[in-house]
C-alpha cells in the first residue's frame, strides 16, 4: 500500500516563547519601583540535531515561526493518528479484532 500524506509547507519543530527582563543600567526604568521591563523579547526553542537550541528572533519571524510549527503540528497529528490505525492493525492482532474489521 502507498499512501500520501498531504501537508502545507514549510514547516517547523520547536516552540515560541516571550520574556521581558532587566538590564544593568543603573538608573533604566526597568529598575523602578513600578519596573517598566525591556522587551518584549521573542524566542525559538527547539532541538536542532539533537540538541535544545534558542534563539531570539524578531516578532515577525516569531509570526512566521508560530505559522509554520503549526503547520507542523497538523502534520504529525496525521502521523499520530495513523501510528494509532497501526496499532489496532498490528501484526499481533488476531484479524477479527483489528481497527478496520471492526469500523465496517
Ligand atoms: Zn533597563
């Protein structure tokens, strides 16, 4: 069997996160009383080769980033509900009890 799995591109791994913080300016309003923070600040989070990386990004590409993970989080939605057909029509299954048998 082939099957094709239709998804929009590009796609994205990963997560977008905001801070606001802080500097080291003595006399900045970020060290009032009534603190008015710097940022807010966008960043990517994700695993690139294997390894958790961020980056601070712009609001723009944090826009364009948020579009494209979810593009990806469509994807692997699909992917997980077919992993999840799988199962029920596992090797081991007796053929009786399996997903499609039983939906029809
Ligand atoms: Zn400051």
């Amino acid at each position: 069997m082939n099957t094709i799995i239709k998804f929009d591109e590009p796609i994205l791994n990963g997560s977008i996160s905001t801070a606001k913080s802080k500097c080291g300016k003595l006399n900045c309003a970020c060290k009032a009383r009534r603190p008015k923070l710097h940022g807010t600040y966008y960043r990517w989070t994700g695993i690139i080769r294997g390894r958790r990386t961020t980056k601070t990004i712009s609001v723009d590409v944090a826009r364009e980033c948020k579009k494209r993970i979810a593009r990806y989080l469509k994807l692997k939605k699909k992917i997980d509900l077919l992993l999840e057909q799988a199962l029920k029509d596992a090797p081991w299954v007796p053929v009786s009890k399996k997903g499609r048998s039983m939906k029809f």
